[in-house]
C-alpha cells in the first residue's frame, strides 16, 4: 500500500469517528444526556462543537468525548 492510499485510510477512519462523535452527541441531546466538558472559559457541549473540535484536534478531542460520555475504556 503507497504512503498515500494509507493517508486517506487514515483520513476516512478519523472522519467516520468525527462523524459518529456528532451523531451520538444529536442522540444523546436529544435524551437530554448532552455531553460537557469544561476547559477553563471554553465549553464543549453541542453536536457542532464535538464535531469541530474532533475535526480540528482529533487526538485530544475523541478522548475527551469517550470520557465525557462514561465511554473511556482507560479510565476503567
């Protein structure tokens, strides 16, 4: 496999976790379980910010988001 068929597996891979980051996110606002978290004056709790922020910084945010949702397989 070349270094750039590898690159877009990866890529494809983050933005279907982004993607059902956002999804389970609408669902779980929808139940009224929104997932939160607070990082100093910065406060992440829609769909749409979960989603931007999985975009943006995928390695901090997905874990955020697993934890903030009782889902962080490392805290257990």
């Amino acid at each position: 496999m070349g270094a750039l068929a590898a690159s877009l597996v990866v890529l494809a891979a983050a933005l279907t976790v982004d993607v059902w980051v956002y999804r389970d996110a609408q669902t779980r606002q929808s139940r009224g379980d929104t997932p939160t978290v607070s990082l100093g004056s910065l406060r992440i709790e829609t769909p749409a910010a979960w989603f931007l922020g999985c975009l943006i910084l995928w390695v901090v945010f997905v874990p955020l988001y697993l934890t903030a949702t009782g889902r962080n397989p490392f805290t257990r």
